[in-house]
C-alpha cells in the first residue's frame, strides 16, 4: 500500500501560509510597515494603485541589509528578531516571526531594492510567485524598498473575494493611520493613483491626531498619563461631546503594537458610563506600555489580538484610570436658558499613591431633583421636526433653544407609486367613524396606534419615515433638480482622508440630495445647504452621519452607490422613536407611506406595519362570544 502523508513542497506551503498572514492588500501593507518601523525608519512612503491590488510599494530609510540578509529574508521562518525558545517571552519587535515577506512573494509578484547607508552600492532581488528570478547589485538610496505588483495573480480565488475599491482603500488608510498616530516621531506619506492622500511630519503626539482627524477633534482631547506596577497607560480620549456612532475611531496600541481588545474596549466604554449620550462611543487613541512577559502576541496570525495573563487586573485599572481623567475635567455642557449639568461618575477612580478611591464631588443638574439617567440632562421641552410632506411641523419632545424659529418647509410631492390595490386596501380599512377622522394614536412616542374596520393598525413612526425618505432620496439622485435649505451661517468640516474620499466618490448624488458644499483647501469643506427635509438642529451634523452610516452599511450589507446613500440619509434624518408627534401629522405620515411603492417594510427589511384583526384580540382575551 503506498504511502498517503507527503511533505509539502516549500512553494505551496508558502501559499497556504499565506492565507494566514495576507487577507487583502491591507495586510502586506501592515506587515510591510512594520519591517520599516523596526528597521529604524524615520519616513516611511505607502504608494498604491487600484486599491494595493495592482501595486503597492512600501519606501523607507531605515537601515537597509546586505546582499546575504536581503536573499534570506524571502525564506520561510527568517528573521533577525529571535534566535532562541526564550525569546519569544520577551519579544519587543512589531514583526518577529519570519513569515511575512515569504509569504507575500509567494503569491505576488515582488521586488525588494535594499541598500545600507554605508555601502555605495544596494541589492535587487525579484520573486515571481515564490519562484526567484533576479539577484544582482543595483545603485538604490539607503532604506529599503520593496515592490508588491498583481497581488494574487497565482490564486485567482483569492483575488475574487476582495471587496470594492473603495473599501479596500479604506482598510489600508485605516492601518498607515493607526500607525502614524502611535509613531508621530515618523513622517509618513500615503499616495494614492499618483495623488497624495496625506504626508504628515514628525510631531507632538495631540498635533498628529489633529493632522489625521481635524482641529476639532484635537480641542476636545483629554490627555491621560498613568502608571501602575502592572500596565501603563498614556495618550487621549475624548470629551463626550464629540463621541461617535460607531466604534470605528478607537485606537488601542499595546506596546507599540495596534491591537483590538475586547476586554479593554468594554473597560474604556463602562468607564464613561452615563456621560455618553446612548448609542454613542467615544473616540480614543491609548497607549499601553506593560512588560512583554505578561503579554502574549503570538495568539492570531496577523497579530491583531493580545492575551494578558492577568485580565481582570487589566480590565479594572483600565476602567479606573479613564474615570479618573474624566472626572477630573469640567464637562459642562451649555443647553438653552442657561441649564448646566455635570456628571458624577459612579465607582472608585485609581490614583496611584492611595489605590481605588471614591471620585471627586460633582455638581449637580440644576432642575428639580429626580434621578440622572441621561447625559447631557435637559427638561422636555417642544423642539419641531419637519416632515418631508405638507406644510406641517411636529412638536416632539427634546431640547430647543427658546428663541428658535419653527421652521416651516415648501410642500415637496408626494409619491404616487404604491399599486392601486394597496391604497384602496388601506382606504377599505380606515376607520372614520369618529367625527370623520381616523382614531389613532402615539403611543410611548414610537408606535402609530390606529383602529381600522378588521382591528388594530400599528405603524412603527421611525421606519415608517424611514421609508418615505428612502424612497424620496432615490428619485431625488435620479433627476437633476435639488431641493436645498440654505444656511444662514455656513460651516466648515475637517474630514478625514477616507471621508473626504468618500465625498469626492459620492459628490453628485450627495449634491442631488439637496446638500450644497464646496471643497476648500486640504480636507476642508463648507456647507451652505442642507436638504430641505433635515430636522431643524441637526444641520451641523447630518452630513457626517450619512458618511458614517454609510460605511457601517457597507460593511454590514454590502450596499454600494445610491442604494447605500439613500439608506443612510433616510435612517440619519428620520424622526426617531421618542419624538412625539400630533395628530395632524400622525395622519400625514400614514398618508405619505401607504403612496409609498413598498409601504410595508424599511430598506432593511424591518416591518413597518403589524395589523391585530379584532378575531386576534378576541382570542387574546379568550372571548368566544361578542358580547
């Protein structure tokens, strides 16, 4: 009987170690800048075309290798990093397992120039798919280069599950600036289609956050600076001011490394508690220094993720420290007729001479005393949400400055889509017997409670306008006219590179919306109109969070272009759950979602609409006669 276990030849056990360490073009970029962070480079150059999948080429002015070092480099487990079992206890390098490069070469085809700085001539070596074609001396600057072209070529079913451009630029972006935020002593330079995405120079660790993320992010940093015998922990988190609907900007480096924690990252969100508004997180860029013994790095391929032996402690002092900073910081928030409010953070803060301590006394809301649940506190008080139909507004409950105007909005048209048989399915079930109007309700400020000649009618209010606008958003980018609001006092956004590459992308249907901006210089844009169906307060922000939606939709659910816009724009300006509405406009909502083409669910798939039939109830109630 023959033998059936054979040992791999080294060109396909490369590829399948490839699958490992390279995902996407975004991870020979990580591992690429890695080996330049650990070669002592102090400007590091990221150059790509289509997304990394054509080309990616990774420049750097470290300490370069010789000829030997550079041919061995392209072996399987070669690396200057470790030499002994022990050293893997005690490992302070970013790459250290020898992989990567081999790895890489084996399913691309690679090209690495190398010279150290006191040698006059460098080294050119080729490898095409793992196979080596050219090794010979080169006249090169001091640093390495290294050339990644047709990154999968020899596996083409890899290459099919790469995502869109688009996306795949944006984890690239994402990875160069993690990057750049923990080694603000490095230039760092990323070039995108000949185009220069950002190039940032050495700077203070908060001045680097400004260059990436804008001068308002900077303004509402809070610096943190702990040390424990366990762990310590530095950099910023943010005031809640300008918390996140996602958890996408927080950054978490575990020495030197970028990291994500899950452990960590609840700490950091619990420690905040009710300071952030609900469905909020913070932004944060920490630091944490902890003796390698007590981390291990080597329990994901990618070395993304880290165990520490002592979780619980982590976890706690962590949680500790954040409430520390925060509570040492006046986080008064200015709310209309001069109410102010401060939370008291709840729990033992960490100081370092007298351990776990009860936190400083803050101020208390001035209102009548009634538990706090909510940050920042405001009494209910009527604010207006324009709906996209009619001329109406509708009161609901929130916070509006006193003196601010109701605003009215033009009549937009109404959509004449849904098929005959459903309007007349709707109109055959209205009950109008009560002094010739529908009887509906709101009930908890979130449900349409309407009676209807077989039952019970009830009308998610949130979905329901989500639906209309959905709808309204998609033949809005289909024509050519706009309807636009303008300001009266235009403002100015600081984008980061991928949202500003994603304006650029999605500019003309972003304008069709009804949005009127213009680009200024670098990565600034001003607004000066919004569409004319944004609710009145929410103008300053709206733009922003039809950015962030649609990424998290993209990802979620893969929605791409229109599809994708108008679903953000719709879930970011619809009323929400909780805005009370009166009855005129309960009745024009009802009315604008059954003209809807699909009235019955939202672009998710959620329902819009239950009905209860009277025979349901009656069951309910175990009634079996009518009487």
């Amino acid at each position: 009987m023959p033998n059936i276990i054979r040992i791999l030849p080294d060109q396909i056990a490369n590829q399948i170690a490839a699958g490992e360490v390279v995902q996407r073009p975004e991870s020979v970029v990580k591992e690429l800048i890695e080996n330049a962070i650990d070669a002592g480079a102090t400007h590091i150059t990221v150059v790509l075309t289509d997304s990394g999948k054509q080309l990616i080429k990774i420049i750097d002015n470290g300490c370069g290798m010789t000829a030997d070092d550079a041919r061995l480099a392209f072996e399987r487990h070669a690396t200057s990093k470790i030499s002994r079992a022990e050293d893997l206890q005690d490992i302070r390098t970013l790459g250290f397992r020898g992989e990567a490069l081999a790895s890489i070469a084996s399913i691309a085809q690679t090209e690495l120039k190398t010279r150290e700085h006191d040698q006059k001539t460098g080294t050119l070596i080729r490898v095409d798919g793992g196979i080596f074609k050219v090794m010979e001396p080169v006249s090169a600057p001091p640093g390495t280069t290294i050339t990644v072209k047709n990154l999968f070529f020899n596996t083409p079913g890899r290459r099919n599950f790469l995502k869109s451009d688009q996306v795949e630029f944006r984890h690239i972006l994402d990875t160069v600036q993690k990057y750049a935020l923990f080694y603000h002593d490095v230039r760092w330079t990323l070039i995108s289609e000949d185009e220069p995405v950002f190039d940032v120079y050495p700077s203070a660790h908060d001045e680097r956050i400004g260059q990436l993320f804008g001068e308002k992010v900077k303004n509402h940093l809070i610096p943190v600076k702990e040390e424990t015998e366990l762990v310590s922990i530095s950099g910023f988190i943010s005031k809640p001011t300008i918390a996140r609907k996602t958890r996408g900007d927080q950054y978490l480096f575990i020495n030197g490394r970028s990291i994500i924690h899950k452990s960590v990252q609840h700490a950091i969100f619990n420690a905040y508690g009710p300071a952030l508004p609900a469905g909020s997180f913070p932004f944060y860029v920490l630091f944490f220094s902890i003796d390698p013994r007590r981390v291990d790095i080597n329990v994901h391929p990618a070395k993304q993720e880290v165990k520490f032996d002592d979780e619980r402690s982590v976890y706690a002092i962590t949680m500790a420290v954040i409430r520390k900073f925060l509570a040492s910081q006046d986080l008064t928030i200015q709310v209309a007729g001069g109410m102010t409010h401060i939370v008291k953070q709840d729990g033992p803060v960490f100081d370092p001479e007298r351990g776990f301590v009860d936190p400083p006394s803050a101020r208390v809301p001035e209102r009548p005393s009634s538990p706090i649940s909510n940050f920042p506190y405001v009494d209910p008080v009527e604010r207006v949400v324009s709906l996209p139909f009619g001329t109406g507004t509708i009161p609901v409950s929130g916070s509006r400055a006193a003196a601010e105007p109701e605003v009215r909005l033009p009549e937009t048209p109404r959509s004449t889509g849904a098929p005959l048989e459903v309007l007349r399915s709707f109109a055959s079930e209205v009950d109008n017997s009560a002094i010739g109007e529908r009887r509906i309700w709101q009930v908890h400020n979130k449900y349409i409670f309407s009676q209807i000649v077989t039952g019970l009618m009830i009308i998610d209010q949130h979905v329901a306008h989500e639906r209309i606008l959905y709808e309204q958003a998609l033949k809005s980018m289909k024509s050519s006219s706009a309807f636009t609001q303008q300001l009266l006092f235009p403002y100015t956004m600081d984008l980061t590179p991928a949202d500003l590459e994603l304006v650029k992308t999605l500019k003309d249907d972003i304008q069709r919306l009804g949005f009127d901006f213009k680009f200024y210089s670098g990565r600034t844009v001003v607004v000066e109109g919004v569409p004319a169906d944004v609710k009145p307060g929410a103008e300053q922000r709206i733009l922003q969070e039809i950015l962030t939606q649609y990424r998290e939709y993209e990802t979620e659910f893969q929605w791409k272009g229109r599809q994708n816009l108008a679903a953000s724009y719709a879930c970011r300006s619809a009323i929400k759950a909780g805005d009370r509405l009166s009855l005129a406009e309960m009745n024009e909502l009802i009315d604008a979602l059954f003209a809807c083409e699909n009235p019955y669910t939202c672009p998710h798939g959620r329902p819009v609409v239950v009905k209860m039939t009277i025979d349901d109830l009656d069951t309910r109630f175990g009634r079996k006669h009518p009487w």
